[in-house]
C-alpha cells in the first residue's frame, strides 16, 4: 500500500489524516495517510530513511515549511514565489517540493464561496509564510490592485520586491492603511492563536466585501468578530482552504482529484 503522512511539530491535532481518508475512500485507492511528529533536527535524515523506506509522499506542517526547500531535489513554481514547500511527491533520487497553499486560498475563495478576485482590490494581512504563499495565486486570477501590509515593517517590502516579476503587489503597513478600503480582506497573520488581533485602522471594508481568516476554530473568531463588527458583508475562516490544499496534494500524487465539499461539510459538522 502507498504511504504518505503529514510531518511537522506539533502534529496530532492535523486534520489531514482525516481528509485523506475521506479522499481516499471517496476515489476507491488504498492508501495510508498518518501523522509524524519530526523535530526540526530530525526533517533531513528522516526524509531520506522514509525515502529509502519507500514512502510516496508528505505533507509539511510547522515548523518545516522553509527548512524543506533545501531538503528538495527540484521545486515547482509554486514553491519558489512562496519560498515554502507544503507538499513532497516522491522523485527516483529525492523528493520534489511543491506548495498548494494559495492554490487551496484561491480555489476556496472564487470557487466555493463563489468570490471572483479578478479586478477587484486585496488586501493581505501578514507576511509569514502564509501570507506569501498566496500572492502569486492571487496575482494569476487579476485582481485590480494586491496590497500586503503588516506589523513589521520591511517584510513587505521586500516580498513585493522578491515577487516583482509576477506582478504588482503594494507594499503597506497596518496603520497606513487608514483611509483605504478594500473588497478582499484576507488575515494571514497567526495573532489569532493568543487571542489577538493585528492593529488595523477602522472601516477597510468596501461594500459587499469579503473578510478571510487563513486561521479556523477559535484562532479565527478574533479577526471574524472584528469584520462583521466593522460592516464586512461576508465573513469566512480557512477550514476550506485546507481541505482544497489537500486536495491540490492529493492529485499531486495520485492523479485524481477529489471532492472537497463533502469532506468539507464533515470537518464543519
Ligand atoms: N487554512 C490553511 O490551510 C492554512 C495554511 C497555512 C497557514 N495557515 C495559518 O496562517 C497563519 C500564518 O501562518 P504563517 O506560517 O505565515 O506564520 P508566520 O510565518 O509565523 O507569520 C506570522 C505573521 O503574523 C503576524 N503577526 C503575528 N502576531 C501578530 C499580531 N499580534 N499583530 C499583528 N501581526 C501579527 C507576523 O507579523 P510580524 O512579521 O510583524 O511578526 C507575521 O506576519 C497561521 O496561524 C497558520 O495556522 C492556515
């Protein structure tokens, strides 16, 4: 049987094994899918023993988005403009790292919720990983104007900088946003896990716009209670986002591409 896992620290709380099954089983391919905690001075020499050992593929979770990439033999695209790998598919000598994170964003956004981002203006919240895993996603579906803004000053400028080739992207700090409106909103910070809320200045959301939380359980319900306090017409954490990057992956490796909605639907209930 094919073996894939999600490795990172911590990792018993992933819901990845639970979405690969139901993908799994939904598409009729026997798999086993688990979870491995990995310390971070462990990543390089598991990664060959569990190549060595046969295994098809992985997912990275934190702490090991950034330290895998120069565990990689060859990256996508998608990787290198994010600077992160969140999926590893099995190559004869190695492993090769991709990123399906903005593809799951922007698959949930204009598919699911059904939210085009083709002219519109975004906003992005954060430069983490996260954050940068996004904006070239976003910049392929057009949007009229991509702003990322963050607490820490030069982290976005120096994105936009990295990124120039693919397009414009503004960069911004949070209190300069002041004044601005936008119809995407999108918090990829990680303040929700203390509680937390990034400093913003009052009334970001234009008409009918859309708030994003990257974040989902109560890690989101900082940055979601503020938006619908501050008139955003719809509100949305990042639990699809998950389930479609999985899905990115899942057809990565096994060439088929599974339903997310019920899997989805499952996760929620
Ligand atoms: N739904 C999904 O599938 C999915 C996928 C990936 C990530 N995520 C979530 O996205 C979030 C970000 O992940 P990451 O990997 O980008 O994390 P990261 O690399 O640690 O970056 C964290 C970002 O949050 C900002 N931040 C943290 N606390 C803040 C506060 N109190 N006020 C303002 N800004 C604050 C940081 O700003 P400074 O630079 O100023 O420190 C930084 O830009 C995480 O919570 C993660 O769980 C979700």
């Amino acid at each position: 049987m094919d073996r894939y896992a999600v490795l990172g620290q911590p990792v018993a709380h992933s819901k990845s094994p639970l979405i690969h099954a139901r993908f799994a089983a939904q598409v009729g391919e026997k798999l086993l899918y688990e979870a491995y905690e990995i310390a971070p001075d462990e990543l390089s020499g598991a990664l060959k023993r569990l190549h060595g050992d046969g295994w098809q593929g992985f997912n990275l979770t934190l702490p090991h988005k950034t330290a895998v990439l120069a565990l990689c033999e060859s990256l996508s695209a998608g990787a290198e403009s994010a600077g992160a790998v969140n999926t590893l598919v099995r190559l004869d000598d190695g492993w090769h790292g991709d990123n399906t994170d903005g593809a799951g964003f922007v698959r949930d956004v204009v598919i699911n919720l059904g939210v085009p981002l083709r002219g519109k203006r975004v906003l992005v919240l954060g430069a983490g990983g996260a954050a940068r895993g996004i904006l070239a996603p976003i910049l392929a579906e057009e949007p009229a104007e991509l702003v990322i803004s963050n607490r820490n000053p030069w982290k976005p400028e120096e994105i936009a900088a990295s990124l120039k080739r693919l397009g414009n992207i503004v960069p911004r700090t949070n209190l300069s946003l002041k004044g601005d409106q936008y119809d995407v909103v999108i918090n990829a910070t990680s303040a929700g896990h203390r509680g937390e809320l990034p400093r913003l200045p009052p009334q970001l959301f234009a008409p009918g716009a859309l708030a994003y939380d990257l974040n989902y359980g109560p890690a989101a319900q900082p940055f979601l209670n503020w938006a619908q306090a501050q008139g955003a017409s719809r509100i949305s954490d990042g639990l699809g986002m998950l389930v479609e990057q999985a899905a990115e992956a899942f057809t990565l490796w096994r060439g088929l591409r599974p339903e997310t909605a019920p899997v989805l639907a499952e996760l929620r209930r």
